[in-house]
C-alpha cells in the first residue's frame, strides 16, 4: 500500500471509529434521555399517589371530625334528658309533700287547731327529709360534735366550761351533703372557754 493509501486508511479508519463514538454518544444521550423522561414520568406518578394518599387521609379525618361533633352532640342530647329525667323524677316525690302541706292548712283551718297544724308540717318534713335522704342528701350531724370547718360554719361562740373546747353546742341552721360533697355547711354555735377577764 502507498504512502497516500495508508493516509486514506488511517483517516477513513478515524472516521469510522468518530462517527461510531458519535453514535454512541448520541445513543447514550438518547438513552439517558429515555431514562431520564422515565424517571420523570415515575416521579409525576408517585407525585399523584401521595397527592390521593393525602386526600384520601384529608377526607378520613373530616370524616373522624364530623363523626365526633355527631358524638359529641348526641352524648350531650342524652345528658340533658337523663338530667330531665331525674329532675321529673324528683318533682313527683316532692308533690305529695305540697300535697301534705295543703292538707295539714286544711285541717287547720276547719278544726281551728295549732296542734293539728304543727303535727302536719312536722310529719311533712319529715316527708321530704325521707326523699332527699333517697337522693343520697344527707343532713349533717352536728350538736355534740367536734367543730369540722369542712362541713360547720361557726357564727356563733359560747363561753361555757360545761362542754369541751369546739365542741359544736347549738346547730342554727342545718347543714346537707349530696353524695361526698357538702352542699350547704351547718351554721352553729361552738363552745370556747370562758375569758379570763370575769
């Protein structure tokens, strides 16, 4: 082969092996390109499924929300009727005591006796001292006892020697409890020792 022939080989040869290079750098550009608009369109259809994922758990929880305010305001319907309930309930075993009431006035007023109208308010009290004791109302024991801040109000003092010091001597007003609770604190009257000034 000549000189000049060789040269042809050798440039013709370059060029082959260039346009093949260009050819697979243009095939692994295409290839990235695929790859990369594959990556892309996975990534657009991930995007989507966390998008509906995210609706998806938006709609449970205003359903969870809607479900409580539903809850909510049933239980709170169900609260006021069992609290009119027992409120009706209450009522109509306090009428018969009017009812005892208006009949102790009655007989009172045709006998023209105090007595019979004394008699009558007592066994009514006593009446509704029964129905509030049922309610679980508790009246508080308190002459004889130790003075308790807890259930006594002492609004008046005694200067005695004949009883122990805070002892309670006289009970003013009568105090209650409802369940554990005090409702109302028994008003009396607590013994202190005498002063030392007599």
């Amino acid at each position: 082969m000549s000189d000049m022939s060789k040269k042809h080989y050798h440039k013709e040869k370059e060029l082959q092996e260039t346009e093949q290079k260009n050819r697979q750098e243009v095939s692994s550009q295409e290839t990235a390109a695929v790859d990369i608009e594959s990556e892309i369109e996975k990534l657009k259809a991930e995007l989507e499924e966390e998008r509906m994922k995210t609706a998806a758990e938006r709609e449970q929880h205003l359903r969870a929300l809607a479900d409580f305010a539903n809850y909510r305001r049933r239980h709170e319907e169900e609260q006021a009727r069992i609290v009119q309930f027992a409120t009706q309930n209450l009522i109509v075993k306090i009428l018969p005591v009017i009812d005892n009431f208006e009949r102790a006035l009655e007989s009172a007023e045709q006998n023209h006796s105090f007595e019979s109208l004394v008699e009558g308010v007592r066994l009514t009290i006593k009446q509704l001292r029964d129905i509030l004791d049922q309610e679980g109302v508790k009246q508080i024991e308190s002459v004889g006892q130790q003075f308790d801040p807890s259930v006594h109000e002492a609004v008046m003092r005694l200067e005695t020697e004949e009883y122990p010091e805070n002892t309670v001597v006289e009970e003013l007003q009568s105090g209650y409890t409802y369940g554990d609770r005090v409702i109302r604190p028994a008003l009396v009257k607590v013994a202190v020792p005498p002063s030392e000034s007599e």
